[in-house]
C-alpha cells in the first residue's frame, strides 16, 4: 500500500476491540502503526463480551450517543458489505420498572419502538424494542487482528510499565483496565461480569439492564448468552456458584422456558469502568502526545468504531 507523505509513526498500547479497531482505522488512514499488548485474543476483556449493541454503563451521553450510532452503522457495513457473518442482527426487548423518557440514542437506529401493554414482561410497567447487530467475539476478535495485521499492522506482545517508553511519533492508549496502573487513574475499577452460554434459542433477546438487577438473553448465532452481574470494584475472575445461580433465576424471570439441562459453558469477565470514557489527547513531558481511549466500562464493543473514529479525527486535528 502506497503511504501517503504525512503518514505518521503510531504505538498503540492494547490488542482488545478498542486497540484493534482504532488500528485498523489509522491504517486505513494511511499511517504506519503498531501494536503493543500484554495479552492478545482470546486473553483480552473484549473476547469475553457478550456482546450485544447496547450502550449500557457508559458515559457521557453526549458522546456516548454519537460514537454508538457511528458503530452501530460500521457493523452492519461490514456484515452486509464485507460479509462479517459472525454480525448478525437479532430483535431484543428491554423492559422497565417505571415508564421513562427514551435513549438518546433511539432515533439513531433504525428500529426502535415503544411495546405494547400486553408484550410487557410481569412485573414491568414499560420497555422498548430494538433491532441489533450481536457478535460472536470468539470470531470477530480474530477477524479484527487478521485486518489489522492484513493492512500492514504489527503486533507486539509486551507488558508496557510506561507510555513513555513507547517508540513512535504519536501514541494511543487503548489499555483498559490496565490504565489503573499504566495512568495511575484512580478513576477506573473492574465491573465484574459473570456469564452463562446455552444452546436455547429464547426467539428474541429479554433485557433488564438496571445495573443493580441485570437481567439479559442474548440470542447468538451459536449460542445465547445468560446474564448477569455487574459488580463494582470486584476483581474476581472465577466462576462462582452462588452467581450462577442468580443468574438462572433472573433469566428464568424473563424467559421461563430456559431450560437449565442446556447450559454448556460460564464466564467472567472486568468490565473496564470509569466515570467517563476517557477519549482526550495528553501531551507528556517529553513533548510527544498521548491519545488516550479507555474506560468504555459495559459497552465497548458497542463504541469500538465510533471511539476510533474520533481518535481519527483527534490525530487529524492534532496535524493541522
Ligand atoms: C461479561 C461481559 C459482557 C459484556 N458484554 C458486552 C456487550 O454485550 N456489548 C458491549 O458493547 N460490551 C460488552 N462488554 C464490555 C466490553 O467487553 C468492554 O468494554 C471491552 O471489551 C473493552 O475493550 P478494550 O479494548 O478497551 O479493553 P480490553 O479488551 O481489556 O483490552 C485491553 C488491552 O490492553 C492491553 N494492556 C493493558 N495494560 C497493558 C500494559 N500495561 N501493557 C501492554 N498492554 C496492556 C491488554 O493486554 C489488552 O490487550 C462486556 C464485558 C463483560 C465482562
């Protein structure tokens, strides 16, 4: 591939779905780039997402918004133009305790409607239906490397103790939880997440996405995903019994035909939570600018293209 004369020399620090696709774009883009992780697929946060459309534990909504309609509409791009089949769109309802206004994000997408009484689960008072794109990571993450690496993309696997030894004229942050010790980010702190995979299929995806109850089926094309657990601070990564359990329960809440006998795997995962996502450019003492991108907390995949979208352009405006 021809590079154009301004390309630029970029690290970026991470291999999960925040550091692959905000890669594939500064290729794309025409700059040299590689990549310097710790751990790459199936070892990253990303390979364990569940992982739906949806952006859920994720601010701020101003921007938020934006980034998750950008990647809304890459996803079904490369599904139906780059056939990416491990996207595909399925229908899911979410339901609320109270009635409330709609998401920003509602007329970003082009199905979203408000349900009828009688398609309200018991115990809810309102909900909503939308059209999704929903991945298989276990497919995607690999698809996303060979892209990158397809492009001219290296990958490096190193642990990086400071930003600053990184080589390379302009450097982008994509670490995750990792920024708690790479940025010193009091800020951020692990969401635990615990899951279940079954061979059922519900037909339609049911969700309470309250974070105190978090309720979701996600129907895959290989399996549905059972959750969840969303636990503040918690850094354990092994499955436990008594979530298990829960977990059960509350889908069975939403879907009482889940038939326990066919579960066929669990797993955890730390969502990388923070106030806000941290998307901004740093310039360290040395002079050489940092663009940092983490902290997309329960919605990273969701945010994955619209955030390297806007790393784009804050290199872009960087230049001028
Ligand atoms: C159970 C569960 C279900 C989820 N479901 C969904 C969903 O349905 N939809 C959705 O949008 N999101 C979902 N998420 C959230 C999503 O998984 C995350 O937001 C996303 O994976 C974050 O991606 P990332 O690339 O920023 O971080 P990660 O995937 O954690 O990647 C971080 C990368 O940085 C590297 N790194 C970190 N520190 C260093 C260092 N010092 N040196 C070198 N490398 C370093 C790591 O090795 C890794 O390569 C879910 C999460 C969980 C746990």
């Amino acid at each position: 591939m021809n590079k154009p004369d301004n390309a630029i020399d970029i690290s970026i620090i991470g291999a999960g779905v925040s550091g692959l696709s905000t890669g594939i774009r500064l290729l794309e883009a025409g700059h040299n780039v590689r990549i310097y992780a710790e751990s790459i697929s199936p070892n990253t946060v990303s390979d364990t997402a569940a992982a739906w459309w949806y952006p859920f534990l994720v601010e701020p909504l101003e921007k938020t918004n934006r980034w998750s309609a950008e990647t809304f509409n890459e996803l079904v791009r490369l599904r139906e133009e780059e056939d990416v089949s491990c996207i595909t769109m399925r229908m899911g309802k979410e339901f609320l305790e109270e009635e409330c206004q709609v998401p920003g994000w509602s007329d970003s997408i082009p199905h979203f409607r408000i349900l009828d009484d009688e398609e309200i689960a018991s115990g809810y008072a309102f909900g909503w239906e939308i059209e999704a794109p929903v991945i298989e990571m276990q497919i995607y993450m690999p698809w996303l490397m060979g892209r990158f690496e397809e492009l001219g993309g290296e990958i490096n696997i190193v642990k990086i103790n400071s930003i600053s030894e990184l080589p390379g004229e302009v450097l982008v942050n994509c670490c995750g939880l990792g920024g708690k010790e790479l940025c010193n980010d009091h800020d951020l702190e692990p969401v635990r997440g615990q899951i279940l995979y079954t061979t059922q299929d519900p037909g339609f995806g049911r969700f309470d996405q309250r974070p105190e109850s978090l309720i979701y089926t996600i129907p895959r094309r290989d399996v549905t995903v059972l959750g969840g657990t969303a636990q503040r601070g918690d850094w354990d990564e092994n499955i436990r019994d008594d979530d298990t359990e829960e977990i059960l329960a509350k889908c069975e809440s939403l879907w009482p035909e889940l038939d326990r006998s066919k579960i066929v795997g669990m797993s955890v995962g730390l969502r990388p939570s923070r106030k806000e996502v941290r998307l901004e450019i740093e310039r360290l003492p040395s002079g050489k600018k940092v663009i940092h991108n983490y902290g997309h907390g329960g919605a990273g995949v969701t945010l994955s293209w619209g955030c390297a979208d806007e790393v784009a352009r804050l290199l872009s405006s960087m230049m001028t």
